[in-house]
C-alpha cells in the first residue's frame, strides 16, 4: 500500500509480536478508532521487527475481525493475511494538488 504522509492514521509499535501458532496479531479494542482507517504496525519484539517490519493494516478489517478477552480486556484478532506491505510516498504532491484546485 502506497500512502502519503498527510493521509491520517494511527501508528502502533507497542505489539510483542504476533501469536506464532495461528498467524494472528492481537490489537486491543481500546486502541482502534471508527475515524481512523489506516493503521501502520510494527512489533516490539526484534525478531518479529526482523521478519514482518512495518506493515499496513485497513481499519475495517480490524474492526470486521472477532474479538475475545485477554488478560487486560477485548482485543480484535486479525488474521496476518490481511496486511499489506507499507510503502512510505515522500514524493507525494498533496498539498500542491489542494493549492491548486
């Protein structure tokens, strides 16, 4: 996924790493917003870093995915099939586009 830095999002590095026996990551419902439908991840643990680096993720397949409690609430478990690769657009003509319209 091709995205410009003055597309919002929300960007969460807080994550371990992804649960290893079935392929999922678990995003806790506190930290996903119906405003926000981009979502940037990268994990805390390094080998994780190593292996998935910085991802893309749609808010409404966060938001799709079923929930369950976890030690400290609800948390949304997405499958890792649904990300993207993040490809961060520094030439990007945004604000020159709004300028002149």
């Amino acid at each position: 996924m091709k995205f410009c830095r003055h597309q919002p999002y929300k960007y969460i590095d807080d994550i371990k790493s992804p649960k290893w026996s079935t392929d999922e990551v678990l995003i806790g419902t506190h930290k996903v917003f119906d405003k926000v439908e981009h979502y940037i991840l990268q994990f805390s643990d390094e080998s994780a870093k190593k292996k998935y680096g910085m991802f893309y993720l749609a808010g409404k397949d966060i938001r799709h995915s079923k929930t369950q409690p976890n030690g400290r609430g609800e948390v949304y478990v997405v499958k890792l099939n649904k990300r993207q690769p993040f490809v961060a657009d520094k030439n990007c003509n945004c604000m020159n586009a709004e300028l002149f319209d």
